[in-house]
C-alpha cells in the first residue's frame, strides 16, 4: 500500500471517529447493571450448587470485559466528546475492572504509537523476541521467555500479575496525576472489598468475585495477544516502520459470533482501532463495513485462532511467526560454538 493510500485510508475512517452521548450512556445501561445482578446471582447460586456459580460468573465475565472495552474508550477519550466525563467514567470502570486509569491510559497509548515496532517493544505490549535475539540470550533469558509465552503462565498467572501487581503500582516515571490516580483507584478497591466481604464473607466473595475477574482477565489477555499474534502479522524496525501499515497488517480482524462480538464491544476490529483510536467500540463495526481497503485486513476465527498459540518467536527475515521447535537448531548450533571457544586460563594474561 503507497503511501497516499494510507493516507487516504486514514482519511475515510475519521468520520466514524465521533461518540454519541445516548449510544454511550446506554453502552453503559446494558453492561454495569446487567453485571452487578449477574454478581448478585452468582452469590446466590452458591447455595444450590458451585457448578451453578461458576457458570453465571463465565457470562458476568463476558460483562466485565465489555466494561472494560468502555474504560478502554475513555482512556482515548472516545466513549464521551466531554474529558471530564470520560476521566470520571473511566476511573469508575477501572475500579470496576480493577485497572488503574491513568496508568494504563499512558501505557496503552505508548502501546499504540510503537505497535509492532521492532525497535519500541516493552511498554503496553506483549513480550515478543526475534530469532536472533532468542538464539543470542542466555540459558536463563531462553527460560524466562518460554515461561511468559507458556499458554499456562500467560493465561493462568497473568491475570494475576495484571490485578495484583501490575495495576496497583506506579512505574517509576509517572507524573503526579497519574500517582494519584492509582493511589485513589487502590483505595476505592481496599473499601470496596472490605465492605464486600464484611457483607457476605471472605469465602464467597473469593469464589465470585475471583472467579470472575479471573476469567475476565484470562480472555482478555487471550484477545489482546491474538490480535497481534498471528502468522504474517507486520513488524518492522524504526526506519521502515509506518502508523498505517502497523495498524492494518499489525492487527487482526477476529470474526467473532454475534454474541461473543457484543460482549467484546467490537474490539475484534482491532484493525480499525489502531487505525483511528478515537472511533468508540460502537462505530468500529460500520467503519470496517464503510472502508473496503480494511477488508484486506488478516481475518480470523475462533477456530483458525487457536493456532497462534504456538508462535512464540518473530522471524523478521521471513515476517511471520514461529515457534520454539523450528529454531531448536539454531540454538544447539549457538551452544556449540559457544563451547568450541577455547577457555581462557590464568597464562594467557601473562
């Protein structure tokens, strides 16, 4: 795609770049309540059966993330035309998704102006190597990396690290505004559950209230990794790297069913928001029907997803995706000439 094309795509997205206040106040009417009577009923579904619970906290799960798609509105300051009002939402639905607002606003916009940059990675985004520097990286860098891209790790105890510990504390160099926020966000959380606890006890509200966010956060992590983990997804280094091209070929479309597409507020078009961040969840879907260029985009499915869960590593030379066992030589092949280096001893420094 030349460069006035990209231009031109970014161009025919912008008119769908504008909220509507009464889509977004009813975004909220039929996500917030919904969730907190689908946490109600949960609660009370344990004293018929566990089972029971843990099947109206896999649909609440579904609310939570579509929660958690208008706090990701509000922090590009698209659900509402007014700052204000997105801040105050956003804050709200993070507490409600047990996100920091301001903290992740900074992040996630640092996620969207280096997205599939090879020279940019480490903030806001997943943790991806290149052959090269895998091969290159020592035994215990190799181990941790296999580690974080285990399915296990990653979708086990990384909802975890988000909510616990990732979220809850500030990096080193954030402004004032951000701290307090997360300050704020930590405190709202301590009386909340406190209070929830105290009201129907510490062991149920770990099984509802744990149960779902973990779900929540395992399929978000899931849906935030698939759509910039796929076989020929676009990545480049600084001086070859374009907005546009990371945003069409550096995001997938997942085509989802009608249902699981409502829970996740659109976000399957991720092409389209990464093209134009400012369009809100509702106008994603229109703008990728309205713009046939974005039909170009890589498509896909539940079934076809399944597949990344085996690429691990980025082939720059290649421009895809691979996984562990096809650079199993290179490795052995590094080892060896590692060895094949004659050890230094104490009379060749004489």
């Amino acid at each position: 795609m030349s460069k006035e094309k990209t231009k031109q795509l970014h161009k025919d997205v912008a008119p769908f770049a504008k909220s509507d206040q009464k889509k977004s106040i009813m975004q909220i009417v039929n996500t917030i309540p919904p969730f907190l009577l689908l946490w109600f009923l949960a609660y009370q579904s344990l004293s018929v059966s566990i089972w029971l619970t843990l099947g109206i906290s896999v649909i609440a799960s579904g609310f939570v993330i579509r929660t958690f798609i208008i706090f990701h509105d509000c922090t590009h300051g698209s659900f509402f035309k007014n700052k204000k009002m997105n801040d105050i939402v956003g804050t709200a639905t993070g507490v409600l998704t047990l996100f920091a607002y301001e903290k992740w606003k900074r992040e996630h916009s640092i996620h969207h102006a280096t997205s599939s940059n090879l020279d940019k990675r480490g903030v806001g985004d997943i943790w991806v190597m290149t052959i090269e520097e895998y091969v290159e990286a020592s035994k215990w860098q190799r181990l941790a990396y296999r580690l974080y891209r285990n399915p296990l790790v990653m979708f086990g105890f990384g909802p975890l690290y988000l909510v616990l510990i990732s979220s809850r504390f500030n990096r080193k160099d954030a402004r004032k505004k951000e701290r307090n926020n997360t300050y704020l966000t930590n405190v709202i959380l301590v009386a909340l559950y406190t209070g929830m606890i105290l009201l129907v006890g510490w062991q149920a509200f770990l099984i509802v209230q744990g149960s779902i966010m973990f779900i929540a956060g395992a399929l978000g992590i899931w849906l935030f990794y698939i759509q910039h983990t796929f076989e020929d997804s676009y990545f480049e280094e600084e001086s070859d790297w374009d907005y546009v091209k990371a945003a069409v070929d550096g995001s997938s479309y997942y085509k989802l069913p009608r249902v699981l597409q409502w829970a996740t507020g659109n976000i399957g078009f991720h092409h389209v928001h990464h093209l134009a961040p400012r369009v809100p969840n509702y106008n994603l879907e229109v703008a990728h029907e309205s713009t046939p260029p974005l039909h170009q985009a890589t498509t896909i499915t539940i079934k076809t997803s399944l597949q990344s869960i085996r690429f691990r590593l980025y082939d720059p030379e290649r421009k895809r995706f691979v996984a562990f066992k096809e650079v199993k030589h290179l490795v052995k092949k590094a080892r060896a000439s590692i060895d094949l280096k004659p050890k230094r001893t104490s009379f060749d420094t004489k």
